[in-house]
C-alpha cells in the first residue's frame, strides 16, 4: 500500500515538473526580451532541482540532495551574473 | 529500488506524498503563470511559487520520507530549502532592477518615472561614497 502510494505520487510529481520545465523552455525560447529569458532560465534551474529531489526520494538515494544544493547555488550564481550583465553590460566592474 | 517504500510507515507515506504532490503542483502552477501572463513584471512573481511552498514541499517530503526511512531524523534537505528561500528575493530583485533600467533606457511605456526619493539613487551626483 504505501509503496503504491509514494509510486504514484512520484510519478505524478514528476510530470508535473516535466510539464512545468517545457513550460519554461517555452518563455525561454519565446521571449520577448532578455529579461524574460534570464527569469525563464532561472525557473528551470528551481525546476531541475525539485527534479533531482524527487529523483533522489524516488531512489532512496541521499546523494541526489547534494547534486540539487549544486543546482540551487548555481543558479543562483548564474542569474545574478545575468541580471548584473543586463544592467551595466559587464559582470565584473 | 522499491525497498526502501517499503520500509517506511504508512502515515509516513501519505505524508511525504502529499507534501511531495503539494511541491510539484505549486511548481507546475508558477511555470504555468510565466508561460502564460502577460507583461514581465507579471511573469516575475510567478516563479516565487516554485520556489517558496514548491521548493518547500518537495523538501518536506524528502526529509519525512528519509527520516521514516532510516529512522532517525534526516534534516540534511533543510539547507536547500533556506538557500533558495534567502536567495530568491535577491535574484528577482536584480532581475527587477535591470529590467527597469532596460524599459526606461528604451522608453518604453507603462514604466513609472523616476522618483526623488530621500534614498540617494546611483544617478545622483552628490553620491558620497564616489
């Protein structure tokens, strides 16, 4: 019974961030503007990560945590860098 | 690969799945609202369900079913949920503040004017720490 329950709701959760990672590769192939890109691509990171979370439970693995605290700090990293490049055209001043 | 299911508790189970359920739904909804809204500072707040209650559940799920699992608490999954709480209003704030910067570099409409504040901005010119 339980290993029914925690089946089926990994499996659904993990369309529902496969559905919700295409939505984001779509506002990040769309557009329109940059800006639109950068958070696009930051939505992807969150979603990769819940990703490996719920691949990790699904395993019963604890090394997927520490793959998903990678994900988390670069991308925030990543779109700091890029908000940064968008408003004064450099990273580094 | 089943096995460690079936070591966990029944209430734990239904716990963990309905956090884990609650986290992707939240997920689905956020990228839902930046595929479909219209304007980008619309589309700004819809990732923050992902990343407050989406990132949330999923984590609270991960730690209950780990903690049933190897009965004792495993908490290690805390640190993903402070990091992205703390660095999400940074982020998006930048992206904000570059965003708007772009608009009213472009002069685009619907941006509102820049306000003398008792806040220095970075355009004023008696900046002190020059």
């Amino acid at each position: 019974m339980n290993v029914l329950i925690m089946q089926v709701a990994l499996f659904v959760a993990q369309s529902f961030l496969a559905i919700a990672m295409l939505f984001c590769t779509y506002r990040m192939a769309v557009g329109p503007r940059a800006q639109d890109r950068v958070l696009a691509l930051d939505g992807l990171y969150v979603c990769a990560m819940l990703q490996l979370l719920a691949f990790g439970v699904r395993t019963g693995n604890t090394l997927y945590f520490e793959a998903a605290l990678i994900i988390g700090m670069l991308g925030f990293v990543a779109t700091v860098a890029l908000a940064k490049f968008l408003m004064r055209g450099e990273v580094i001043e | 690969m089943s096995v460690a299911y079936a070591e966990v508790p029944l209430w734990a189970a239904i716990l963990s799945a309905a956090f884990i359920l609650l986290g992707a739904t939240l997920a689905l909804i956020g990228a839902f609202g930046l595929a479909r809204l219209g304007s980008f500072y619309d589309r700004i707040h819809a990732p923050t369900l992902a990343t407050s209650w989406g990132a949330g559940g999923m984590v609270m799920g991960s730690m209950i079913f780990f903690t049933a699992a190897a009965a004792r608490p495993v908490i290690h999954e805390i640190l993903i949920g402070v990091f992205v709480t703390v660095t999400t209003p940074v982020t998006l704030m930048m992206l904000g503040r570059a965003a708007i910067y772009r608009d009213r570099s472009d002069n685009n409409p619907g941006i509102p004017p820049i306000v003398k504040s008792d806040r220095p901005s970075e355009t004023d010119e008696n900046r002190a720490d020059a």
